[in-house]
C-alpha cells in the first residue's frame, strides 16, 4: 500500500510546476521543472539562421539561468507558505 502524501506536501509539489524564461532578442525560451531540469528550449522560426552561434550561445545560457532562478524563487515561497520558517 503506498503512503497517502500529506495535504501541504501535495500542494508543495502542485506549486512547483514548469517555468519559462525568455532571452532578451525573444529568439530563445528555456522551461524547467520546478527543480530547475530543463524540460524544453524553443528557438524563434529563423534563429538559426539569423543569430551567430556565439550570441545564440549566450542566449540560451541566458534564458535557462533565468527560468531557473524564477524557479528557485518560486520553489522557495513555495516552501514558505507549506513549512514557515524552513525555506528563509
């Protein structure tokens, strides 16, 4: 039989869903879990053949780094609101 999962844990892992950023030029948008795992990376139509590799390498740095961090924030007031004091 498995565990039933507590109702605030539940919810925790309800909040921590998928995250999207996108790099300033709008050519790149990164998701992650609310792990921070990339789960997609999008490329505007023509990006490859408009953008030079290394700014285009920049870019996708970029917006992973930034859906990352959104879903760290989003982790942590998530974890807040779930276990006060825990997540500070």
């Amino acid at each position: 039989m498995t565990p039933e999962i507590p109702p605030p844990l539940a919810e925790l892992g309800r909040r921590l869903d998928h995250h999207r950023a996108t790099a300033a030029h709008g050519n790149v948008a990164a998701e992650v879990d609310g792990h921070g795992n990339l789960t997609g990376l999008r490329l505007a139509a023509g990006t490859l053949r408009r953008v030079h590799p290394d700014v285009l390498g920049r870019e996708i740095v970029f917006a992973v780094a930034a859906a990352r961090a959104a879903a760290a924030e989003h982790r942590r007031q998530a974890m807040s609101a779930v276990l006060p004091g825990m997540a500070t």
